[in-house]
C-alpha cells in the first residue's frame, strides 16, 4: 500500500468496489494498526490495517466512503486475520480478511493460522453471512478428491 494508495483508491472507483480484501490489501508491510481514509471528493474510501512490527505480512479493508456510517465492527485478531462487520439492509455482512503463511513457514506457525481461522469462523453466528477474502496460499491439484461442489477441478498438476 505504501505509495500505491491513490491509485488503489482510484481503481476501486473506477471500477465501483465498495469493499477491497484481497490483492492490494494482503502484505499491507504497514507496522501497527489504525485507520485512515485515503483519496479525495466522491473517490474517498477508508483503510483499516493491522501490520506486524517487523512489517513483513499485514491485512487490512479498503472500504467505500458510502459504507462507512454502515460499519458495525473491525477486529484484528492478528496480522494474518481481520474482521470487518458491515450492515447491509438488514443483514450483518462479516468479511474475513486472511492472509495465510506461505510456502517455507513451519507447520507450527501454518497449524496456529488455521486454529486462528477455525476459531473466528467459529464465533460467527449462523444468520450473519460470511465472506473470506485474501491469500490462503493453498495448492490446487486438478483432483477434486471428494471436494465435489466446491473445488471446481481448475488446479495446476494432477497429484497432491
């Protein structure tokens, strides 16, 4: 996000995204946590991150000026994984904003995130809609191995 921020929020405008959790946001690299809004005018939209102090992984949301007053709730559990809760209408909206540990982490470390994951998805209750955005950082193969319905068969190699 550092120094790329106008353009991002510029983007998301352009292109009429009222909440961004994925590419532009994953590795946010910001340290500590905070809020922000970014841009100008009608192209305003609002950054909420949480960063690690050795600024090396981060999430955050980039969400639309127009949704703000909608915004129920942030919780950043770490900075692998935030919470935005968002009122749409009448109904409480969660977004997920995860970003895995990649290739080269130990188990340890991969085993904690999805405990974290397990426990947040958990602690959802079941009338709120749950979207997961982010980089999960996971290997496709093109077996669908009893995921029908959910792994569309579109991976890359044919062993997992």
């Amino acid at each position: 996000m550092s120094g790329k921020s106008a353009e991002v929020v510029e983007t998301l405008c352009r292109r009429k995204i009222d909440v961004c959790f994925h590419c532009s946001v994953q590795e946010t690299r910001w340290t500590g946590s905070g809020a922000r809004v970014m841009g100008k005018g009608m192209s305003r939209h609002k950054f909420f991150w949480q960063g690690c102090k050795d600024g090396n992984a981060g999430v955050g949301f980039l969400i639309s000026d127009r949704w703000i007053d909608w915004n129920v709730d942030v919780k950043r559990v770490n900075e692998r994984i935030m919470c935005l809760k968002v009122l749409i209408s009448d109904m409480l909206v969660t977004c997920i904003c995860a970003y895995a540990p990649q290739t080269g982490r130990s188990a340890e470390e991969k085993d904690s995130f999805w405990d974290q994951m397990n426990s947040v998805t958990g602690s959802i209750p079941a009338l709120e809609l749950t979207v997961v955005g982010g980089d999960l950082n996971g290997h496709f193969c093109t077996n669908v191995d009893g995921y029908d319905g959910v792994h569309g068969g579109y991976g890359f190699g044919e062993r997992c």
